[in-house]
C-alpha cells in the first residue's frame, strides 16, 4: 500500500463536504489494521469538527481516543486540543461522559475533557 496515496485521499475526503466522506473514513479508515491509517482517519475527522465525525474517535470503543495504539490515541487527543472552535467536542465528550455504556470509554472521555478545559 503507498502511504501517499492513502494520505492524499484521506487527506480529500477530510476537506469533502458531503456527509457521506465521515462514512467512508469510519469505515475504512478507522478500521485499517495499520495504525498510520488510523492515525491519519482520526485526525481528518477531528479536522471535519461535525458531530458525526467527532463522535467516531470520542465515543466509539478502539477508535480515536479509544484505539489500543497509543499513538493513534494520542495523536487523536491532539488535534482536538488544537481544534479552535472546541464546542462540539466538548459536548460530545460530556455526553459520553454521562451516558456511555462502556467505563474504559468514559473514563478516556472524561479526562480529554479536563485536558480541554486546561487547553482554553
């Protein structure tokens, strides 16, 4: 696989304004067995900053902030430090927070929320 090419089209499909590319990267992106690809997924629908696409790395187990990859973790907490307009995030996180199912998820929602916070 060329990592260029994959990073070029990853790369379309995060400035893509049809809703539809968030589906495209959750499906193929967030589920890629090479972390690089997942890194690369979570950050361009972090980039998107829409509720679906945030929603994807906060909220669902082994993706985004919950990837067993530390780096695809990481990198993932990154770029929604770096997120300028926060409030989308910051919901979604709160509402994981109080309502998901899984403890590994809330708990990891819960203190990207207080990075937030101290990043304001």
């Amino acid at each position: 696989m060329n990592m260029n090419t994959v990073r070029k089209i990853i790369d379309a499909l995060s400035i893509h304004t049809d809703p539809e590319s968030v589906n495209v990267l959750n499906e193929v992106g967030t589920n890629s067995a090479i972390d690089e690809v997942r890194e690369m997924t979570s950050k361009a629908l972090v980039k998107k900053n829409v509720h679906n696409a945030l929603e994807i790395v906060i909220a669902n187990q082994g993706k985004g902030i919950n990837d067993l990859s530390t780096v695809v973790a990481m990198s993932t907490i990154n770029a929604l430090l770096s997120l300028e307009d926060k409030t989308e995030a910051i919901k979604i996180l709160e509402d994981t927070v109080e309502n998901h199912s899984e403890e590994e998820v809330r708990d990891n929602a819960r203190s990207v929320k207080a990075l937030m916070a101290l990043s304001c």
